[in-house]
C-alpha cells in the first residue's frame, strides 16, 4: 500500500455515503494525557551539525531508494513543529488566509481539506473532503483550537507552509536536511524503527498502534496529534521527528508535489510503515489534512 497518499478518487470514495463514511458521526472523544513543553522552550532551535546522512539504504518502499550517501552542511532545526499558537501570531500580524480557507469559502464542490475521523458507533474510519476544515477548526464546522494551542498546526498546504517560513525569518528544511537532522537523533542508529519504539516495544512517539483503520489501541495515549513535547526528545533535542503529523520539506517529488516526512498519529504496522527517519512521502503542494505539519530551519552563519 502506498501509504497517505490521497487523490481526488480515494477522497471521493471516503465521501461516497457508504455506512463507514465519518461524516454520519461524531469523532470519538479523545481523553489526552496533559504533557508538553514548557512555554519557554516553545520556538526553541537546535542545532544540527554537518554531517553525512545515508539515504535510501535500508528502503522498506521503493520511493526511497536509490542507496545514496548526501552530505548536509549545519543548521538549526525548530525543536517542534509549528504549533498552532505559532502560526496565529502570524496570522495576525499579517493577515494571512490559508489555501484551505480559500477553498472552503469557494464555491467549488471540491472545497474544503481532507479530514480523518472514527465514527462514535464503531467500525472503520475514512477519509472526508470537508468544508470548514481548517488550521483554526481543525475538525471542521463548531470545533476550535482553544485547547490546543501548543499542537501542530495542520491543515496547512506547502505554501502556507512557506509563507509561514519566510514570515518568520527562516524556511521549510530539504528532504536531505530533515531526514540528517532525523537519522542523527535516533535512539539507536542501527535500528530505524528505534524512533518509533524502544527496545521492549514501546512506543516512544505518536503513530497508530492496532489494525489501521479498524482498531487503534491509543498506546501512545494519542488517538490524533499530540502537543508539542509529548514524547522524548532525540539526541538533537528535536521532537517528534517520527510520528505525530508529517512534515513539508522544500524538496520537489514529482510533477505538482513536494516530498512530506516523518509519518503520521495514522501511519500502522499493517498499512503506513513510515515512522522511520526514512520514509517519504509525495502530496500534491496544494494539498492540506489533518496529519500534515511542518517545521523550520535556519541557516548558520558561517
């Protein structure tokens, strides 16, 4: 399976009205564990030394060979993603509207961003194209991020992503960049996964645990994202570089899409092996969800 990719068909399918269709139910309440970073530490950069980064030489999909070995000079890295008390502040200061605010208030039949969601009666989740899904109402219509200030802003495409970027004074990392900055962080650099998992199989980041998209065990204590600082940091002191919401970088994939890492709270075992520093990921740059974020970086000086 190709992971999180979602096209116009597989959107129009999750909203085809079929009985496992989110829209006919409420997302199940989530009870979330009270964690985080301090507030002083929210916006904090770390530094990510020169260094080479072996790409594509443990490849579990095929979109990440070749086997190469790149060389990333330094810079430093946002601690987190960006959260969602970030990207207000610069919402406000400049007047931004998001890709997916745009297109909720149009009047495409298409307008809106993709959300995920379990229905309340059980059964299988899915995917919905839904008007009113925002980085502000993440959920759609009536919710909020009142309580949520300090989780990664999502529903974002690469270009707000950027604008966000440019406005603060950095910009999103390259794929080699990020995956450097990930792969020099782990636990146990021999073990990709051990990102993910410590050595007894616990989890050590917010991915899915269970049989996607039936049952999610919530082992993490997460069943969507989770704020920032939630789960331990990596030898950089950088956060949830695996798991939590998939990251934009600057580098192109395809025709028309940027490549995203990290994984998701939606990548599992059984269907989206992608919370490894080497998993990545195309989506189209006008694209926005539930489970995609970002991150910045800021050059050194030399």
């Amino acid at each position: 399976m190709r992971g999180f990719l979602i096209v116009p068909a597989l959107l129009a399918a999750a909203c085809s009205g079929s009985e496992t269709d989110p829209s006919k139910s409420e997302a199940v309440a989530e009870i979330r564990p009270a964690c985080g970073l301090p507030e002083q530490q929210i916006g904090a950069f770390a530094t990510v030394p020169e260094g080479a980064v072996e790409m594509g030489a443990h490849a579990m999909y095929p979109e990440e060979e070749p086997a190469r070995t790149v060389h990333v000079a330094a810079f430093s890295m946002q601690v987190h993603e960006v959260t969602n008390a970030q990207f207000e502040r610069f919402v406000v200061a400049t007047g931004y509207v998001t890709d997916a605010e745009r297109s909720s208030a149009s009047s495409d039949p298409a307008g809106g961003s993709a959300l995920f969601q379990m229905p309340e009666s059980g059964g299988a989740g899915g995917w919905m194209l839904k008007r009113g899904a925002t980085w502000k109402t993440p959920g759609g219509p009536g919710t909020g991020i009142a309580r949520q200030m300090n989780d990664p802003v999502v529903h974002v495409s690469l270009a707000d992503a950027t604008a966000y970027a440019t406005w603060a004074g950095g910009r999103l990392p390259t794929e080699e960049e990020w995956e450097h900055a990930a792969a020099a962080g782990l636990p146990d650099s021999a073990n990709r996964l051990s990102g993910a998992m410590d050595p007894a199989g616990k989890p050590i980041a917010n991915f899915w645990q269970g049989i996607f998209p039936v049952k999610n065990e919530v082992q993490d204590g997460f069943a969507g994202a989770a704020p920032a600082g939630c789960f331990p940091a990596s030898k950089l002191g950088l956060y949830d570089m695996i798991g939590n919401v998939w990251e934009w970088t600057d580098t192109p994939y395809a025709a028309g899409s940027n490549t995203i890492k990290g994984g998701s709270f939606l990548c599992a075992e059984n269907f989206c092996q992608r919370y490894r520093s080497a998993a990545r990921q195309g989506q189209e740059v006008d694209f926005s969800s539930n489970h995609i974020g970002f991150r910045i970086v800021k050059d050194v000086a030399k």
